[in-house]
C-alpha cells in the first residue's frame, strides 16, 4: 500500500514526528511488514507498507495508525491521504 500525504505549509515538521510516532504502533501489529515512513519532497510524505493478505491490509487500516491519522487529517495535510493499494511483484527486504 502506497499513503501519499501533503503537509500543509508549516506542518512539515509536525508531519514527520506525527510518523515517526507511528512506528512504535505498527511493530505491535505482527501482520504489517513491511513499513516505511518516507520523505518525497519538502512538504510530501508517504507511508509504504505491505501485507500477507486483504484481511491484514483492512486489520491495519482500520488499527492505531489508521485511526491516528484520521484524527490528524484536518491539522496536517492539504487533503485526505490519498491510499493507493498496489500488488508486490517482488521484494527484498
């Protein structure tokens, strides 16, 4: 899954920690692995991360992070994330 985020003008910095929280959340969910927190630009950012089945993708949507930033929507970003779902072809990791 692909997250793509746009932080409104000088919430960058607030965006980044808001991720880097997140880490502690998502290693206690045994069926996300992959996770990255990433930077694509000064105000972008994004999430990516991959699961073993649709069952553990909607169990993380719907877990601590997913509710985290929803509730932190409206303060950070420009819009909504937008959520990409995508298909691993092949990894390593």
């Amino acid at each position: 899954m692909l997250v793509r985020l746009e932080a409104k003008p000088g919430k960058e910095q607030a965006v980044e920690e808001f991720l880097v929280s997140a880490l502690p959340l998502v290693q206690r969910e045994p069926d996300t692995k992959p996770w990255f927190a990433v930077r694509f630009g000064p105000s972008t950012f994004g999430i990516i991360d991959a699961f073993p089945d649709e069952a553990a993708r909607e169990a993380h949507l719907e877990g601590a992070v997913g509710k985290a930033l929803a509730e932190k929507a409206d303060e950070l970003f420009v819009s909504p994330p937008d959520i990409s779902n995508l298909d691993v072809l092949a990894e390593k990791v």
